[in-house]
C-alpha cells in the first residue's frame, strides 16, 4: 500500500457551513495558475500557418515547468532579406522583467526549434538566478 504525502504548500484553508476551518488539497486550478500566458504572434514578411501557431504556442506553454511565473510571451517570425528565417521570442516573468530568445536559420521550422532550445535555457538560467537569492534556511543559520 502506497501512502501519498500531502504537501503543506498544497493544502489550503476552507471554512464548511458551519464555520469550521478545514484543510483540503488544492485542486487542479491550483497547480495550473501559471500555465496561462497569453501568446502573442507576428509575422513580418512571412505568413505562418495555424499548423506552425500551434506548435509553438504548444511548446511555449509547456516551458511553464522551468518558470511558473510567465505571464506572456511575444513571438516574432520573420523573413530576412538573404532568405534567412528569423525567430525570436520575449516572454515577460512577473517580478522579473522579460527574457527573450532569437535565432535564425534556413527554414523557420529549423529556427523556432533553435529558438525554443535557448528559451528554455535562458528561462532555466533564470529561475537558478532566483532560487539562490534565497534567504539562508533556519538550520543553517543556526548552526553558523
């Protein structure tokens, strides 16, 4: 028999019909607060199909596990004058200003994909910048 922990993080406080104060797991909207961003599209000197929206919209959204507090991102597909594609992304973090990604290649398929490879790197360098600018633990002040 298997026994799930319930994290404190994920319990929250409700008060029944009779104004008792109750802990329940949160729920799915809970865990999912911050995948909602709101994507963005342009496309400048190319039109880019639903098939090639959705695909990056997709991935984008699946980004949320490196950085739970993106709130948009901006995409912008672009035709370069030499026949390179141009993709570049900026996705603004609550309480952290914007990171952006842009890389170029000879088809865009080619350039999203290495656009969203150094997205996800730059959103992972991010959310390490964060964590070590955390506060010490009790323990550890102790100690020292």
């Amino acid at each position: 028999m298997v026994k799930k922990t319930v994290v404190r993080s994920q319990l929250r406080r409700y008060t029944n019909s009779e104004g008792v104060f109750r802990r329940r797991k949160a729920g799915p909207e809970y865990f999912n607060k911050g995948s909602i961003m709101q994507i963005q599209f342009t496309g400048r000197h190319f039109e880019a199909s639903e098939n090639l929206q959705s695909n990056i919209e997709e991935k984008i959204q699946a980004m949320v596990r490196f950085n739970d507090q993106a709130q948009d991102a901006k995409v912008v597909l672009d035709m370069a004058p030499n026949g390179l594609r141009i993709a570049s992304v900026q996705v603004a973090i609550a309480h952290h200003g914007v990171v952006a990604a842009s890389a170029e290649a000879e088809t865009m398929h080619k350039a999203v994909d290495l656009m969203l490879d150094k997205l996800e790197r730059v959103l992972k360098k991010d959310n390490e910048k964060a964590k070590e600018h955390r506060a010490p633990s009790m323990d550890q002040v102790v100690a020292s």
